[in-house]
C-alpha cells in the first residue's frame, strides 16, 4: 500500500472502486451523463443498443471486456468501459 492510499484510508476517503460498488447503476448512469457522453438518451438504451441484458454491476462484470469496451467506444465518447465507469463516478460524487 503506498503512502498516499494509506493516507487517504486513515482519512476516511474510500477508493474509486469501493465507490463504484456502492452506487447503482441507475444512479451513476443518469439521463444527463448519458445524453452529455452518448448518442442515447438513457443507460437502458446504451444497454439495448448492443443487445445486452443487464441489470446489475455483477452482469456487466461478466460480459466478454472485449466486446462491451467496443460497444462503450462505438457509442460513447470514451474509448473503454473503465473510462466510463471512473467519469460516471467521480461525477456522481462530486469531482467532476
């Protein structure tokens, strides 16, 4: 662990993954985000775009990364689906 975790961690702060766990889908993926860095108007609609059915973290978690990451570049303005998941969180939380 480096200082700088350590030091967030004893701060309370919690890591972008802890974040990301604890928001929904639903509200990390708002109307707003979507319309702002997508060509749909809704998650739902980014999601019945590429024929994926999902509908918690741990069904994204599972798709093939390879083919959800090109869905994610194709319809949005962000080259992967991480990149996605960390701007949705840090603006859910403020950061951005």
């Amino acid at each position: 662990m480096s200082f700088d975790d350590l030091l967030k961690e004893l701060q309370g702060q919690k890591s972008v993954e802890e974040e990301q766990r604890e928001a929904s889908l639903e509200a990390l993926f708002k109307e707003s985000f979507m319309r702002e860095h997508s060509r749909c108007q809704s998650f739902e609609e980014f999601l019945a775009k590429g024929n994926f059915q999902v509908s918690t973290r741990e069904d994204i978690d599972n798709l093939p990364e390879e083919l959800f990451d090109r869905h994610v570049a194709r319809e949005t303005d962000f080259p992967n689906w991480t990149s996605m998941l960390n701007t949705a969180t840090s603006a859910h939380n403020g950061r951005a």
